[in-house]
C-alpha cells in the first residue's frame, strides 16, 4: 500500500473536515482517533483511497512517508502532551508533528523546547504550534492558518497548507509563517481576542438599536445587511442577519428573543486579557467583552436587581434620531473595530519584542482577509496601508492611511459613546475603543497626579517632565486635614 502524504490525529468536527479538505486537495492522508468507533465512522462516511483509516500508532506511524507529517487535532491541553508522549516512541529524528488545536501558547513553547534532540534521546523531532480559525466550515473549506515554531519544518509542510487554506483578496493562501515556537498559536489567541471585542461591538450596537430605537429583529437585520454591503463587510457581519432575522420554530416570534441572554466561552478571550496584563498592554476592549460575558452570565442575580432598580433605558437627546443613528453607528462600529484591532496588534508587537518573534503585521492583517471568523473587507484596507506605509511592523495608529480613517471616524464613535451614556444603554466595548484611541493620541495624560500620589503615601518615587533621574519629595503629612 503506498505512504500517506500527511497523518491527521484527532476525528472530531475540526479534525475531520481538515483530514477531508487534504484529501480533496489530491493529499492522502491517514488518519487516527482514540476511540476506534469514530475511525470507523469517518472512514464509512467518508473513506476513499485518499482517506487512510488506522486503529493503533504503530500502523498509524508506519503509513506515512518520511519525514512523517502529523497534525495533531485533539482537545487542548493535558490530551496534547498525552498523544505526543504516546507517539513519540515511534517517530524518528526529522519527523515533524504540527498541533492545529487551540493551545496556549506557553504550552506550545514548552512543548517545542521539550522536543529537540536532548529531551528525546537524540531524535530531534520538530514541533509546528498551528492557529487554524474559520470553525467546521473554515476546516473543510478553506481556513486561515497561523503557523509558528520550526522554520525548517515549515518549508516542508506549506506545500499542503497552502493549498487547503482559505484565500485573500488578490487569491493567495491564508496562511504565512508567523514566527518562532509559540507564535502562531499567540496569534491565534489574539484573533480570538479581536473576535470577541468585534461581537461586543455588535451586541451593544443590536442594543442600542433594540431598545433606544425600538427596532424589531428584522430591522436590525435589514440595518446590518445594509453595513455588510458597505465598509463593514464581514463574516460577522453576514451571519449577523440570519441568527436575526430566523423565526423561532418552537413559538411564534424571532428566535434570536429566545435565545437567552447568558454568553459562553471557551476562554481564548480571557487568555488575551491575562497576557495584556501581564505584559503591562492594554486591550480594554477584548477585556471589556470578556467581562460583559460574565455579567451576562450573572442572569439570576440581574433579574433579582433589575426588579429591585427597574431603570429601564431612557431614549437620549433627539439629535441622533433615525436615519442619522444609524449612519454615525456604521462609522462608529468602523472606528471601534480599527480601535480593537490597534489594540490587539500593539499587543502581539510587544509579544513579538519580548518572545522574539519576528512577526510581520502586514502578513498577519492579510492571512486574516479569508476563512477566519473575523475575515473582512477592513483587513483588506489594514493590509494595504501597511503595504503602502511601506512598513510591515509599525503600530497600526500610526500607518497613514489608517490615521486618516481615525481621524474621519473618530467624531462618530465620540458622538455615539456619548448619545449612548444618555440612555441607559451600556457601551463598554465602544467606550473603551474610543478610550484607547483618545489615550494613545493624547500627549498629556493625568498620570502625573497617580506618580504624585503614589509617591505622598508610599515613596514610590516619579520622574519629571524637565530633567532625567528619579525624585521623591518629602510631602508634608500634615496637609492632609487642612
Ligand atoms: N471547533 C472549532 O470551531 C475549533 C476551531 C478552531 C480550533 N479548534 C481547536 O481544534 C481542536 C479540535 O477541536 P474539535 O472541536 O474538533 O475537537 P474537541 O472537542 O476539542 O476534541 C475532541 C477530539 O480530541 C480527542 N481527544 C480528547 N482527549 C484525548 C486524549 N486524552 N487522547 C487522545 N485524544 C483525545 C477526541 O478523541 P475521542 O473521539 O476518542 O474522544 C476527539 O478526537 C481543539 O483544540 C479546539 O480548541 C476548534
């Protein structure tokens, strides 16, 4: 029987659609779970001479052509590290195993350090940490890939992962080398962080047009079909109007005012945020969203609270009625979502400075243009500002065509965060987006009376505006009461 190109680990839903997508690329491919039944379902459902059913990792192994490529597509975590334990014995120097699932990167960089020669008696066995966005159907079809870790080994695989991935806007592979060890997998983690601020941009927009304006479903979906034929163009954007305008088959109505109000995760989002704060970056939007979903997650207590306070929403001042809302809302969510992804990529620089990666935003903003879920036609414009800023690294407020968009967008999303205050709605993915641009763009912030404050109560020390060096200043305690 002749060797497989790739072996695929892991037949769950992502596993198997990405086993298919190899296959219909010409690949073969063989493929491996921990439970046989599923081997044997994947392989009645879908096995051909491009799909090579195996029950153990001694057949596994031995099917493959050499240097062996092994995608891993198991649940993350403990299963990773048990899977590359299990397969290891079998694996000789050169072989390469890539972990497509949604690892921390910090494990990925463990996992890479643990894999050369030295940890595994002298085989030198290359580690790939994958980011792979684009759900099920990205898996099958065409997703955005983030490769980071061997570099040697990349050359070897992008022959396949080039030709599954999704395409950008000129028609090339969604996929570029990101960067050493943990790279793609920590760029992976901030896409799911920028996914989770863009969906809170949108459920605070679905708000305010829900209980301000008092639109119905289909309005706002019809609103939002109209901002995805526009420079909002997207993916969220797209499925945004069916998951609003479906009807509920269970009861009459919109099933979208069944769906309880309670938001889940899995928890990338919360990774970003533990690594911005850990880094000393802010992606107050990311956060914000990540703690919107816990309050949501609070329905109990807010049904409690809301009969206690009952502060039902008051509608704001007239001047943004009507036609005129809904146009400053598609330039405010354009900003916002400029903001949130400034945000995101000042934290991969920084991540890329510290972890020395070299990490070409350029590339990052165009691998996102197709098959991930926060693929968009802003991509696209980040993408070619960068080209045209001629620069590949810069902090994306600084890029001069997006400097231009700021500055048209930015009165919007102030008027919108404001009219918002007014009326009980609450904005915090929008504030915060607004926020981190106004902070980033202001050359005096109030910092000094923090340095000053903290340097009264515990001798922390500040710096001054006119001559280098640390001071303290013996404050006179006395003051306090006077
Ligand atoms: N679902 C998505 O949209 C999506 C998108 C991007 C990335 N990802 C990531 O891709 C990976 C796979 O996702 P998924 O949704 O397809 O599957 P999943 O539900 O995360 O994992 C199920 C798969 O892992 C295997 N598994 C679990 N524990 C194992 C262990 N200890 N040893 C060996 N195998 C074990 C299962 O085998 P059994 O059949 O034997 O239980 C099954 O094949 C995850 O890391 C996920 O986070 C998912």
């Amino acid at each position: 029987m002749p060797l497989s190109d790739l072996g695929l680990i892991g037949l769950a839903v992502m596993g198997s659609n990405l086993a298919r997508n190899f296959a219909s690329r010409g690949f073969t491919v063989s493929v491996y779970n921990r439970s046989p039944e599923r081997t044997n379902e994947f392989i009645k459902e879908f096995g051909n001479e491009k799909l090579v059913g195996t029950f153990d990792y001694v057949q596994f192994v031995r099917s493959l052509k050499r240097p062996r490529k092994i995608m891993v597509m198991v649940k993350a975590g403990a299963a990773v590290d048990g899977v590359i334990a299990d397969l290891l014995p079998y694996l000789q120097a050169g072989d390469i195993i890539i972990d497509g699932g949604n690892s921390h990167y910090r494990d990925t960089q463990r996992r890479s350090k643990e894999l050369v020669a030295s940890a595994t008696g002298g085989k030198k066995i290359h580690f790939v940490g994958c980011g792979v966005s684009g759900g099920e159907e990205g898996a099958l079809h065409g997703p955005s890939l983030m490769p980071g870790g061997s570099k040697e080994a990349w050359q070897q695989i992008k022959v396949y992962y080039q030709a599954i991935a999704a395409k950008d806007f000129s028609g090339r592979p969604c996929i570029t080398y990101v960067g050493d060890n943990g790279a793609g997998h920590y760029v992976k983690m901030v896409h799911n962080g920028i996914e989770y601020a863009v969906m809170q941009l949108m459920a605070e927009a679905y708000q305010m047009l829900r209980v301000v304006y008092k639109q119905t479903p289909q309005q706002i979906g019809e609103l939002f079909k109209k901002y995805n034929a526009g420079k909002l163009n997207s993916f969220l954007f797209q499925i945004a109007v069916p998951v609003l305008t479906r009807q509920d088959e269970l009861k009459k109505g919109f099933l979208i005012d069944a769906i309880l109000d309670r938001a889940g995760a899995k928890g990338t989002g919360q990774w970003a945020s533990v690594d911005a704060l850990e880094r000393g970056m802010s992606i107050s939007s990311v956060t914000e969203a990540v703690f919107a979903r816990s309050t949501s997650a609070a329905k109990n207590d807010r049904l409690k609270l809301s009969k206690l306070y009952r502060m039902l929403p008051t509608k704001g001042g007239s001047t943004l009625g009507g036609k005129k809302f809904q146009t400053i809302l598609e330039n405010a969510l354009y900003a916002a979502m400029i903001s949130c992804y400034a945000q995101g990529y000042e934290l991969i620089r920084k991540a890329a400075a510290e972890e020395k990666w070299e990490v070409n935003l350029a590339e990052i903003s165009r691998i996102w243009e197709g098959g991930c879920i926060i693929r968009a036609k802003l991509l696209n414009v980040l993408h070619s500002a960068y080209q045209k800023g001629n620069s590949k690294n810069s902090p994306l407020l600084a890029v001069p065509g997006i400097v231009t968009l700021i500055k048209k967008h930015l009165p919007e999303l102030r008027a919108l965060v404001s009219f918002a205050g007014t009326t009980g709605v609450s904005t915090p993915s929008f504030s915060t987006a607004l926020f981190y641009v106004q902070d980033m763009t202001t050359e005096r912030l109030p910092a000094n009376l923090i340095q000053g404050l903290r340097d009264f109560f515990g001798a922390h020390t500040y710096e001054r505006t006119d001559r280098p060096g640390s001071f303290h200043t013996e404050w006179n305690q006395r003051t306090i009461n006077n």
